[in-house]
C-alpha cells in the first residue's frame, strides 16, 4: 500500500487503462465479432496442434471438415449428436429462464434412459409392442420428471440451492444405473447390458436417426412458441426475473418453480428414451455422455433462444466430432480433442465481453509537467 | 489566513460508457472555513463529482488541487492522505461492533481502544456530538450511526468534509442538530461539502451552493443572496411552479377499514404494531415515518403481499357499500372480489415492473391471466403502452425498449400510469418520487390528485415533509411500527410531524439500552 502512495504522489499511478460498458450494440456488430471469434478460435486450435505435433495446419482444417462431413454416415452422425444435445439444451433452457440452475441434465437424461430400459428389460417380452412403446415412454418422462422436482421442491419450500442438488442427484442417477448394470447384466457378472432385443424403436424409412430429427424439429418449434407466446412462458421470465415482482402480481412462486422444473425433467427423461430405444438399445453409465454439462454452455450461448440454440449446438458438435478425426488422424488421445473443443468454448464465451464492454485508454496531458 | 482554497477543480470530465457524461468540465472551489452545498436533480452528476474527489472514481479528464498543488486521488486511502473524508449516503460500519472499533477499524499498526474511545469523546464534545463509543452499531439509531461515520472521518485528521445527502435520513431535528455541529467545524477551519437537493437546508445551511445540471457544472452563488425560486431556476434551467393544489373534497366516505394491525418479520419481531386507521374515498392519506418503521409492511399486508398475524383489513365496496375481508387474501383472490386494489411499490424494477421486459409486457403484468387462452394477448397491452407513452409524456425509443433503460421518472411513469389505468378505488403508493427530478415529481404529485378528485382513497408514503404537509389531507405517523398519530394535514406542521415520528423510536432506544445495560450485569 505504502508503494501506492509513494506513486501516488510522484504521480503515475493513473491508471491508463479502463473497462467501459458499451452501449447496446447493433446485432450485425455483435455478429460478426462472435464470427471472428469463432474463426480466431479455429486458428488458435490450428496453432496449438501445429506447435505440439508438427503437423501440417492445413491437414488439420481438412481433418477437422473431414470428420464432421466426410462421409454420409458421418454427416447424420453430426445430425444426430446435434439433435440429442440441443434436445437437452432446450430442456434446461425454461428452468435457466426461471434462474433455476439446472446443473442435473446428465442425471434426468440417464434416470429416463434407466426408466426405459427397465421397461425394455422387465416388460419386453410380456407386452404388445405399442403398449410397450407407450408405458416406456411415460416411465421415462416421469422418471425424468421425478429426478429434476426433488430439488425444485426444497428450492420452492426451502430454498435450498438447486445449482449444488441437481448436481448432486446426477452422481446419484450414475451410481443407480451402475448398480442396475450389475443387476441386469448379460452375461451375468460381465457387469454391462448388452443389447436389449425387444422395445426398440423402429427405424424409420430404415434411417435409425431420422426420429430424433423429427422430435428436435417439433421440440424447439414448441419451446420457441412456448417461452415467447403462452402465459406459463411468461409467468417463468418474471420469475426468473424477479420473485418479488410475481408475487406481487399473484402468481404462485413455488408452482411456477416445480411446474417449469418438471418440464425440464420430464425433456431430458424423454432424451433417455430416445438414446436407450432410439439408438444404443442398452445403457451404461455414460450413456448420457456429458451431454448434461455441455448443454449448459449450448443453452447459454444462444442466450436462451431456441432457434439460436440450434446453430450453438450445431457448432459445438461439429468442433467435438471434427477434433476426434484430428485426434486419431494423429494418433492422439480423447484429452487433445476436448482441449480443442475447449479453445472454441473458451473464444466464444470470452468475446461476449467484448461486446458487452470496451477497453479504452486514457488520454495523457501530464507530460508536459 | 492565506487566499489558497482547499479544494480546487479544473475542468472535470468523467464518462460512463460513451453516451453517459456523468460530469462535463466542472470546475469549482472549496475555500478554507466554509460550507459549499452542492445542489443538483437527482442524475445531475453531484455524487459522482464527490466520488472523484474522495477516491472512488478517477476523472477522466481535468485536476483536483488541494491546497494549491496537484492531486492524483487513484484510492480513498489518497483522499485520506490529503485530508478529505466522506461520509455516504448508506453507511459502511459494522453491525456488531462498537463505535470505538468502528473508528479504528482500517487503521495501519496497533491500537489502544480506551485511548481511541477518549479520543472520540474528546472530539465528540469539541463539536458537541453526543456519542457513546463503546455502543454497538446495532443498537443505535440512524442519526447515532451518521454521527459515528462523521467522527470516523475527522478521528483519521480529515479537515475537508464531503457529506453525501446526509439529512435523507433524519427527523428536522436531528436535521438541526447535525447542522450546529457543522456550522461549528467550518467556525474551526474545516471545509464542508454537502450534497443535497432539499432546497431549504441549503439556504439554512451553507455560504456558498454550486449548481449542477446534468452534469454541468452551473455556476456558484453567495446564498445569502439566493432564494428556493432562484435555485431551483439554476438547478432545472427553467421556471417551475412549486405549488402543489390542494383541493377539498365534500364527500369522503369510508373505503378502508385498518383494525389492529400486526404483523411480525422473520426474527418474530413486530414490524406492525397494532396499526388501525381509515383511508376515505377522495382524500390523500399521507404516511410519515423515518425509513424502515413499517411503512413497507403495511401497504404490503393491504395489497395481501404480508403474512398478518393478527387485525383485520375491511374494504367498503363503493357501489354496494358490501364490507370484504381483505385480510389472508392473495393479490389474486384481492382482484377476483372486484376490489380495485392499485399498488406502486416502492422497489420499481424490483418489483413494481420487470427491468428486462418492454413497456408492452410491463403492462400485462397485472391483467395477462385474463381469459381461457394459453397464450398471451399482447395487442390490448400495446395500445395501453401507447397510450401511456402519449398522455405521461414518456420519453423511451418505443413501446418495445426495455424499461429499465427508461430514466427514474419515466420508469415512475410506467408504473404510476400503469396501476392508474385500471380505474382503482383504491391506489397505494410508496416513495413516488424518490430519485425523480422535480418536473417528474410534480407529474407525479399531479396524477395523484387527480386521482383523489376522482373518489379515489389515496395512500401515500412519502420522505419529503414538506411535500406530506401540502399534499395530504391527514397525516399518520409511524414510529417502529405503530401509529404514533394522525394529523390533519392542513394544520399540522413538519416540526410535529417530526415530534411524532421520533415518539416511539425515543422510547425503544432507551428500552434498549435498558436491556443491554442489564444484559452487560
């Protein structure tokens, strides 16, 4: 502190720069520095790989493009991993509106894939396949549903903190499945579910990932429609807004939490169900894949729009799978892909503040003294 | 005595962000020995001049030159160094220590707290402040608390004084007493500036006022030569009619009934005491208290926000003079009875609207539920929005820009025109005009009238006694949560209102010290 006032008085402790908060800035502005981000952040990954491996940066862009789009079964594996993040992300988008931190995504998506293979497992082979398909679907979806209101109720009664609960509820949800895995396993003591054989769903026009295409396209229609036009949309933004504000309109704070809560859950069950019968047709504790997590940052950088949302996790998919053609063209581990998925993450979240703020400098008069 | 002022500034310019100038080539001075005022609409840049000066903020352009040399002020610790102490608006002690510790908390080295409590009082009664250093902070009033901030300030050898509002917070006569106490510091030597927008207290108070206007700097003028007509001339920039109507009204049945209100917070202490009144259709009903003495709590258990915990709130309806039982009653089961139940609260963005919506979707807040719909109708509120716009004369880019980017009095607006526009019978509201500027005020005064004229049964808690006193028909006065009184608010006076307002605060402070004394045996 002394070193302060002793540079005080020899007067250069002015402080040269400082952090201005913009004013609201054009959307195509704002665009385009999200744009160079994301193309700073290609060439900052592009960079890292060249400085560790040595190899070639354009061998790099063309495995990154290669990997996302090189073949047509690569292509809908894209469409599809797309699809099942941003179904995820448009569940914890109305809970996040609400300021509700749903940090359980992974544990409501694994419960729901647990509800549906139990179905598939216990069910499968003494009922009808319609009233199969219909009893895993309501498992799900309130299995889903259940795990996301446990810690909406005590955030509604007691306002207990949701962010560390629903967190909590997911190592809960994988231990379960863990068990479950045990208990289910075929062969017995292998420790894993292979493929269940009866309850699942149906390729349609013999393409196994067009299901997921449809339900996404009808869900983020619904959530756009839903948060923007119907009263329970609104009734979430004051909430999440201010409860002070709702109550003093009326409405009633604590339905509101654990009615947008178990919307929440009850989405991610039905992602459950649609990679346990859509597409895995077995389920192990990583069935969920950290989607939970990364469906946070899809949810937040679209700033809650569903129709933004559908680029944000477009994007980070095509970053996730492009890395892995880098990593194993180059014969790395998983650790390099997610570091250049992390660049991306990190440019794109860190130029929101340069549009939200602006360095600026001081002009210097004091030289003349 | 040498010619040098204390304080001097050239050509001060701070910016926020690059539309906000918050000070626009101020220059000024503070000489040796006096009292400057300060004076200025709220948003006129007064506050941030002062933060510049104490430290907090850094000019962006311009120097600060105390006692004729150049300043850099990067930190309080460098306004200490140079002698200049500010006492804020909201006060930075804490809560469970003494007095004592308080002064000394920060300080550089060891310390002798009964040497430090001797100190206090030795300023205490060079000055003549009433002071008890080894008091805690929790246990003291507000004006004890200001006059430990004060003490805390000249202890650490301040002899330039910024005072941030310091009379928002007193009765007029703590108001008073604290003015003794600064006239008697400048007759020692020391440099006040005081940050006010209270006409009267500048008059009362300093030898010279400096005008702001947004930002600009005005001028400074002697103010004996000054009166409120040509300050507040200086301050607005144009003439404004100080006159608030008073109009009679020659019907003023009963429309709410308030028996033996109580209410208790979370620590199961009564914020409500035992409140009982009436409001009457076509009358204002003003409510005085100092801040925090239930005000609050009381228009928040009629508008059915409170949990009661005993008392009875009746509502007379005015076409069938039916008595209801407000009392348990949710807003929503409040407005399904047909009770027209307006509420301005006094958190706006908090709680009145909501900041990030536009003005369209702040105006359904109350009505959006009407109907079968799953959606929302927004074209009725659109037209509202517009209307309001056009007959409060809100200045706002649109119907669809977000209110919290509105200015204070066109928020006020907002939500005044909003709760107005459902044709109340009964219209509540809390610190109207706190923050606003004086053309939004007298809107604000304005609308309410027209209001009582209309048969509506006004509430209103205000700060300004000296708006209370020429506004309201009657006068209740708070104090810690009971009624202490109730005034006719053309007889009455703010010095009695003031009398009331301390009545029962008197006796709690003295309970209190009574229960630490015994609690100290």
């Amino acid at each position: 502190m002394n070193e302060n006032i002793k540079a005080a008085s020899s007067k250069k402790h002015e402080p040269r720069f400082h952090i201005v908060k913009r004013d609201q800035m054009k959307w195509q502005k704002a665009w385009a520095i999200r744009f160079v981000a994301i193309v700073s952040a290609l060439l900052f990954s592009a960079l890292i790989t060249v400085l560790l491996t040595g190899v070639d940066p354009i061998k790099f862009f063309s495995a990154l493009v290669d990997g996302a789009f090189g073949t047509s079964r690569r292509r809908w594996l894209l469409i599809y991993e797309t699809s099942i993040l941003l179904c995820v992300a448009l569940a914890l988008t109305p809970a996040f509106k609400m300021r509700f931190w749903n940090t359980g995504g992974e544990g409501q998506v694994l419960i729901g894939g647990m509800a549906t293979a139990a179905c598939m497992i216990l069910l499968g082979d003494k009922l009808p396949t319609p009233l199969l398909f219909l009893v895993m679907i309501v498992a799900s979806v309130a299995a889903g549903a259940i795990w996301a209101v446990i810690p909406a109720f005590f955030k509604a009664i007691w306002n207990t903190n949701e962010t560390l609960f629903t967190l909590m509820m997911n190592y809960i949800a994988i231990q379960l499945v863990g068990y479950f895995c045990q208990i289910w396993a075929t062969p017995k003591g292998s420790g894993t579910i292979g493929i269940i054989p009866n309850g699942q769903f149906p390729a349609l026009f013999g393409n196994q990932y067009l299901l997921n295409v449809i339900v996404v396209v009808a869900l983020t229609a619904f959530m756009f429609v839903y948060l923007k036009y119907s009263k329970h949309g609104y009734e979430i933004s004051v909430v999440g807004e201010s409860e002070n504000t709702a109550r003093y309109i009326g409405v009633n704070v604590k339905k509101v939490i654990v009615r947008t809560v178990a919307l929440s859950g009850a989405i991610c069950g039905m992602v459950g169900l649609l990679l346990v019968a859509g597409t895995e047709h077995s389920i192990t504790k990583n069935t969920a894949g950290g989607r939970g997590f990364t469906a946070i940052i899809v949810s937040w950088m679209a700033k809650f729009n569903p129709l933004y949302m559908v680029f944000s996790a477009l994007l980070i998919v095509f970053m996730d799978r492009g890395a892995k053609q880098v990593t194993t063209l180059l014969k790395l581990n998983d650790s390099f892909s997610e570091i250049i998925t992390g660049i991306l993450i990190l440019f794109i979240i860190g130029c929101e503040f340069f549009i939200n703020y602006k360095i600026a400098s001081k002009s210097h008069k004091e030289d003349k003294n | 005595m040498n010619n040098v002022p204390a304080i001097e500034l050239r050509n001060i310019t701070k910016r926020f962000g690059t539309k906000v100038v918050a000070n626009k080539n101020v220059s000024l001075t503070v000489e040796r020995g006096e009292i400057l005022a300060i004076l200025g609409e709220n948003g006129s840049g007064k506050t941030t001049l002062m933060n510049m000066i104490s430290g907090i903020y850094f000019p962006d352009e311009g120097q600060i030159l105390i006692n004729g040399e150049e300043a850099v002020i990067a930190s309080p610790k460098d306004a200490f160094r140079y002698g200049i102490g500010m006492i804020h608006q909201h006060f930075k002690l804490v809560d469970v220590l003494t007095a004592a510790e308080n002064i000394v908390l920060g300080l550089k080295g060891s310390f002798n707290l009964k040497k430090a409590a001797e100190d206090v009082k030795r300023i205490a009664a060079q000055y003549g402040f009433e002071i008890d250093p080894m008091k805690k902070i929790y246990a003291m009033s507000v004006s004890e608390k200001q006059t430990v901030e004060i003490i805390k300030v000249l202890y650490r050898g301040a002899d330039i004084l910024i005072l941030d509002e310091p009379t928002a917070v007193l009765t007029p006569q703590e108001t008073e007493k604290l003015f003794k106490i600064l006239r008697k510091m400048r007759d020692d030597g020391k440099s006040i500036i005081i940050i006010t927008h209270k006409l009267h207290e500048v008059l009362a108070i300093s030898d010279r006022v400096a005008v702001l206007r947004k930002g600009e700097y005005v001028g400074t003028v002697v103010t004996a030569e000054a009166t409120e007509t040509s300050l507040t001339e200086a301050m607005v920039g144009k003439k404004v009619d100080l006159n608030i109507e008073r109009s009679l009204s020659a019907n003023t049945p009963d429309r709410l009934i308030i028996k033996g209100l109580t209410c208790v917070n979370r620590d199961l202490q009564k914020v409500l005491d035992n409140v009982s009144f009436t409001a009457r259709s076509g009358e204002i009903l003003g409510i005085a208290g100092i801040s925090g003495s239930g005000q609050r709590e009381l228009l928040e258990a009629i508008a059915g926000l409170q949990h009661i915990q005993s008392g009875e709130i009746s509502y007379i309806d005015p076409n069938s003079g039916v008595l209801e039982n407000l009392r348990d009653k949710t807003p929503v089961q409040i407005r399904d009875l047909g009770v027209r139940l307006s509420f301005v609260p006094e958190d706006r963005l908090g709680m009145g609207l909501v900041g990030n919506m536009d003005i369209t979707d702040n105006m359904m807040l109350r009505s959006y539920k009407a109907g079968n719909s799953a959606f929302l109708h927004r074209k009725e509120p659109r037209m509202l929005a517009n209307e309001i716009i056009e007959s409060l004369e809100v200045v706002t880019p649109s119907v669809s820009t977000p209110v919290r980017r509105l200015s204070g009095g066109n928020v006020q607006k907002v939500l005044v025109g909003r709760e107005i526009s459902s044709a109340p019978t009964v219209l509540m509201a809390a610190y109207p005009v706190r923050g606003l500027d004086i053309n939004s005020s007298y809107t604000i005064y304005n609308l309410l009238n027209q209001q009582k004229e209309r048969g509506v049964a006004v509430i209103f808690v205000g700060e300004d006694l000296d708006v209370l006193v020429e506004l309201c028909d009657r006068i209740l006065v708070l104090g810690s949560g009971k009624v202490t009184g109730i005034l006719d608010g053309r007889s009455t006076t703010k010095e009695e209102i003031g009398l009331y307002m301390t009545k029962s605060t008197a006796m709690e402070a003295e309970e209190n010290t009574a229960k630490e004394e015994n609690a100290d045996e």
